[in-house]
C-alpha cells in the first residue's frame, strides 16, 4: 500500500507493507483522515507513537472495512466507519481494535465523519470524564478555534455550559461565536487575562481546558473557580512552571494532566461507546457538526502541515484519497 513516510524533514508518499488485523482487529480502507497538532509534533520527533502503534502519522480516519481479524462479529465488509487510532491513518489502509471503531453518525458523509474521532474524543473525555462537568458549569477553552476548541465549544452549547474561548484574530472570534461560544478573547491583546476573570466576574471558571500548558499555568489558576478543575491538555507553552499551592489548596482547584493515545484500547472503547451514546445522535440532528478548514490530498500532507502550523486555520484539514 501507500502511505506518508517521514524522510527527515519531508513526507513522502511512498510504497509500505499493508498491514493486517489480528485478533479483536479490523482493518480499514481509508477515505480521509484528519491532520493534528500531534503530527507535527511527531513528525519533530518529539512525540513517539504507544508501544505497538504504527509509526506512520494519523490519529483518526474514516473508511469502509476492508478485513475482519479474528474475533470481530460486530462490523461487516463494506461498512463505512470511522475510527480513533493510536497512528497509521496517513495510507490507504489501516488497522486498528474493534471497539475503537464506530459506524458513521446519522446524515454524515465519510469525509465529514473523518473530522470527529480525536477533536470530539478529546473534547468530551476531558470536559466531561475528566473534569465531570455539569450542567451550568462555565469553560474556558484555550486555542478556540484549533479542532478541539471547536468541539468543545459546540459540546459546551449541546450541554448547557457556557463557553468563553482564547484565541488570537478578529476572524477567528467571529467564527467561534457563531459556533456558540460566548465570549471570545484575543491573546495577543493588552488585557487578555483581565478581560478573561472579567467574563465572570469574581465566581471565575468552572473548567479550563489548556493545551499551552506551562506559559498558561498561573493565569488559568487566578481565573479559576471555587473547586474549579484545570485540564492540561497540551505543552505548546513550555512544560515547566511554578505553582501557588497556597490559593490552589483554599480554592480546592484540581489540575489534571491527560493524554488521549497512549490509553488503554479499553479505555479508548469507553471514550468511543460515550460519543455514540451521547453525541452520534447530535450530530444526526445538526446540533454538532465537523468544522473542517481545508481538503487536500493525502500525497499533500506536507502542504497540509504548512497550513495547520501558520496558526491561521479554524476547525480539521482533512487529507483525502478520494
């Protein structure tokens, strides 16, 4: 099969062995994935794949399958599914556990479905398994208009959170308000952090979800709420920082560190069989919806990486083998 192979500071789309599913394993013929954050941070070599995944780039992927391994009485050749992987969705076919599949949501193509696996996972994971929100609870999203931040915005208006997201550019905050947040605020302005506590005045934020990390770290606690929970999500501020422990103890805050790929297959199933149960049907109605930026072809993933590493996009680039 064909597939992105890194070639030091190139991608390629080059010959590589097809794989083939073992037991509890379909495999997948890919029609579209969807370019992340991670991959560019992979492709640094700052981010190894799970013990086991493939290396080639691809958190997520939609497709039919094409093989069943052993064990799998769920799935039928030719359905079209979509999937969260462990890595592998840059190619024409992958291979990944049973229960990280899941059947197309009502009314969505392939490709639009190819946009919902990693955002809409990491969103409601961290949201509302890590961080247990409830109803009425106030975000903060940071990075509002990345793919997450698009997800969780939509999440938050699905289930009665009131959103605010960071950001940078008036375009951006336009887009993110029609989505449902709000309250957007520019990073790059004088006052972004005053502007932020002021959103609630002196209750603060309920959740913050951060993938800047360190840069962010003592801000987001000042912000934070009364038992508040910040989820970190990412380090594109630096993974170094200092904390009060002082206010964070009165205040009762938790900060919680989360990753999505290295989890257990288990535990990825149970992310999935949430966003079936809870999402599939939204996005049946239109209440949520993929956001996708750009399409381009899959041999074009490195034009890809150049547009989702300007910081200009809002919303998934999918790289299609259509």
């Amino acid at each position: 099969m064909k597939a992105i192979v890194i070639d030091g500071d190139a991608l390629r789309w080059d010959d590589v062995a097809t794989p083939e599913p073992g037991v509890g394993e379909v495999r997948i013929r890919v029609r579209a994935t969807a370019v992340n954050r991670a991959d560019l941070v992979q492709r640094a070599g700052a981010y190894a794949p799970p013990p086991g995944a493939s290396p080639i780039l691809g958190l997520e992927c939609a497709g039919e399958i094409d093989a069943l391994g052993p064990e799998v009485a769920d799935f039928a050749l030719g359905e079209e599914v979509c999937a969260l992987l462990a890595g592998g969705g840059y190619a024409e076919y992958v291979v990944v556990p049973a229960g990280q599949v899941r059947r197309l949501p009502p009314g969505l193509t392939v490709m639009e479905a190819a946009a919902i696996p990693e955002v809409f996972a990491t969103a409601y994971l961290n949201l509302y398994l890590e961080a247990k929100a409830t109803v009425g609870e106030r975000f903060l999203i940071h990075a509002g208009a990345s793919g997450v931040g698009t997800a969780a915005i939509q999440l938050g208006k699905l289930f009665s959170n009131p959103v605010a997201v960071s950001l940078s550019g008036e375009s951006k905050a336009q887009r993110c308000l029609a989505l449902g947040a709000e309250a957007a605020f520019d990073r790059s302005q004088d006052g972004f952090w005053e502007a932020v506590g002021g959103w609630t005045g002196a209750a603060g934020v309920d959740v913050i979800l951060d993938p800047v990390g360190g840069a962010y770290l003592e801000h987001n606690m000042k912000v934070l709420a009364l038992d508040g929970r910040l989820v970190i999500i990412g380090l594109m501020g630096g993974a170094q920082a200092s904390l009060a422990l002082g206010p964070m103890m009165v205040k009762r805050q938790r900060v919680i560190g989360s990753t999505l790929r290295a989890r257990s297959v288990a535990a990825k199933a149970a992310v999935m069989d949430a966003l079936e149960q809870r999402l599939w049907p939204a996005f049946g109605s239109g209440a949520l919806t993929p956001i996708v930026e750009a399409t381009l072809p899959m041999a074009e993933a490195d034009a890809a990486h150049r547009l989702l590493a300007s910081n200009e996009t809002v919303g998934k680039i999918l790289l299609t083998l259509e």
